[in-house]
C-alpha cells in the first residue's frame, strides 16, 4: 500500500473512476510466478496519489527530478545527469 509501489495500480483505478467505474481495490498479478499485489484505494491512497502527482508536476516544472537514494537505483540510468543527484553531487563537490 505504498503510493511508489503501487503508482501505476492507483492512476489506472482513478482515471477509471473518472469514468464512473467503482473502485474498491487494485493489485499487480504476475502471471510468471502466480503472484498477486493488493494495492489498497481508498480516500488516503487517493491522498497520496494527489500528493505524487503534485511532486511529478513540480519536477516537470523545475526540471529538479526525484530520484531513489539508494546508489543501484541510477547505476545503469543513460539520462541520470538530469536529475538533482547530480545537482546534489556538484554541491558537495563545491
């Protein structure tokens, strides 16, 4: 039930909302392995969602983008020179 884990889940779910479709859950199925994700959608998620969405926008606008903290997250990333570890890394530096 964590907004990042389930970010695609939820905007699916909203925007069939938006359509008049009730929603009362949402979940990942990986067909491979037989794995089911319940991803919760309720007036907090809806929260969270409107809050990331803001983030999203926020870096559209600023050019400033988020990124994972841990340091694998962008190893293999061919444009992470846009994102503000490499802002944060010049910083240091200075």
């Amino acid at each position: 039930n964590d907004i990042n884990t389930c970010l695609q889940a939820v905007i699916y779910a909203y925007m069939l909302e938006q359509q008049g479709v009730h929603i009362s859950g949402c979940e990942y199925r990986y067909l491979r392995s037989g794995t089911t994700i319940k991803c919760r959608y309720d007036d907090d998620m809806k929260s969270r969602l409107d809050a990331k969405l803001q983030e999203l926008k926020n870096a559209l606008d600023t050019g400033n983008f988020p990124y994972g903290k841990d340091e694998d997250t962008c190893k293999y990333c061919k444009i992470r020179h846009i994102c503000d570890k490499q802002t944060e890394a010049k910083e240091e530096d200075e």
